[in-house]
C-alpha cells in the first residue's frame, strides 16, 4: 500500500522571491509608465504642428501711435518700439495676446538707466522681461522693463493687461520696448491686428509706424 510520497522535507516557503520579483515589476511599470508621460508631457507639445496665429496687438496702449523699428545687428524679425510723442519711460507694456507667463525676471544684467541717469551703465541682455505662452506653440517676449515686471510666472493674463513699464534695463541705448514674436522654436514677423509688420530681418535699418488697436 502506497503512502503519500515525500521528499522528507517540509515544503520551501516561497513567499520570499516571488514578493521581490513583484516589486521588480512594479517598479518596471512604474518606470514605464513614468516614461510615456514623460514622453506625452514634454515630447508631444515640441513636435506637434503650431496652431494658428493668435489676433496679436501692438504691446502697447489703445489709440497710441508708436514707431516699430530694426537696424543691423539687432536680429531678424527683432522690433524695437518707440512712441512718436511724449516719453518712452514708464510707459504701459501690454500683453499682445492672452496667455500664461512663464518668464517674469532679469536676463543678463540691470545696468543702471533710469530715468534719473538715462545714460548710467548700461547693463547686458534684456534686463526686467516677460515672456507669455499663447497656447498653439506661440509666444511673445517683452524686454528691458523699466521695474520688476508686474505679473508672475504662472499668472493667466488677457490681452491689454499691462504686464510692466517701458524701461532701459540691459542692453539698451534709450528706453524703448523690445519685442518678438515666436512660433515653436522660432521667431516669426510680428504681426499686429492681423497685419505684417514688414520687419523681416536686419539687414538695413527700417521703421514704420502704427497704431494700437489692443483696446479692451
Ligand atoms: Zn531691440
């Protein structure tokens, strides 16, 4: 009569490797999925198409008049604002568009015009800026603030809404508003009210004038 066969030892507790075979895997997916977010997050958003170009508006008060301007050097597509009457400094900056700020700091450095010593030190790169996200891979960028810009990294702003004041922080010779916009990874000729502004490059220097219809 057969009993039951046995190898004379208890049976092996197997909890031990399976459970860390587990956490493996678990950790894998994690990984994993980690990835594809990742992938989804930051990937997607670069490579996809831009979307169509927002009704952007001159950067600066409703009804005013101002001179849009390059010269050689600058960059292409670069505009530099002037008003033709009154003063540049402390004049209200506007975003163009509605959208997110992700930049409201200092690029390079300061300087030190004001309009106390319009001809102190002049500092490097675009001083007291605001760059706005616009949704569809398009951008707008607002240089050489005369104060800490007005809004926050973060912050939703509508179009009109002031967002700093002319100023001559970095490397600028005069106050004046410096201005681009961008879609995707470059930047593009500004558009105002629909219209081109017929600054394409830097070859010569160029200026035209045009009035803002970014009323609220
Ligand atoms: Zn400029």
């Amino acid at each position: 009569m057969l009993g039951t066969v046995t190898t004379g030892q208890p049976p092996r507790p197997r909890s031990h490797r399976p459970r860390r075979s587990r956490a493996v895997l678990v950790v894998l997916a994690v990984a994993g999925v980690s990835a594809l977010v990742a992938v989804a997050v930051v990937v997607v958003p670069l490579v996809r198409p831009p979307g169509p170009r927002p009704l952007f508006q001159l950067p600066v008060a409703c009804g005013e008049t101002w001179q849009l301007g390059t010269y050689p050097g600058h960059d292409d597509y670069d505009v530099d604002l002037f008003p033709i009457e009154g003063q540049a400094w402390g004049r209200p900056v506007l975003a163009s568009y509605g959208g997110t700020v992700t930049v409201a700091g200092v690029n390079g450095s300061l300087g030190g015009r004001t309009p106390e010593d319009p001809d102190g030190p002049r500092g490097r790169g675009g001083g007291y800026w605001v760059k706005i996200d616009h949704g569809g891979r398009w951008e707008t960028q607002y240089l050489h603030l005369l104060e800490p810009p007005m809004v926050e990294v973060g912050q939703r702003v509508e179009q009109g809404e002031q967002i700093g004041k002319v100023g001559s922080t970095g490397n600028s010779g005069a106050p004046h508003l410096h201005y681009e916009q961008r879609r995707g990874w470059e930047k593009v000729e500004a558009y105002f009210d629909g219209a081109p502004s017929g600054i394409t490059h830097d070859d010569t220097e160029y200026t035209v004038r045009r009035t803002s219809n970014n009323c609220v």
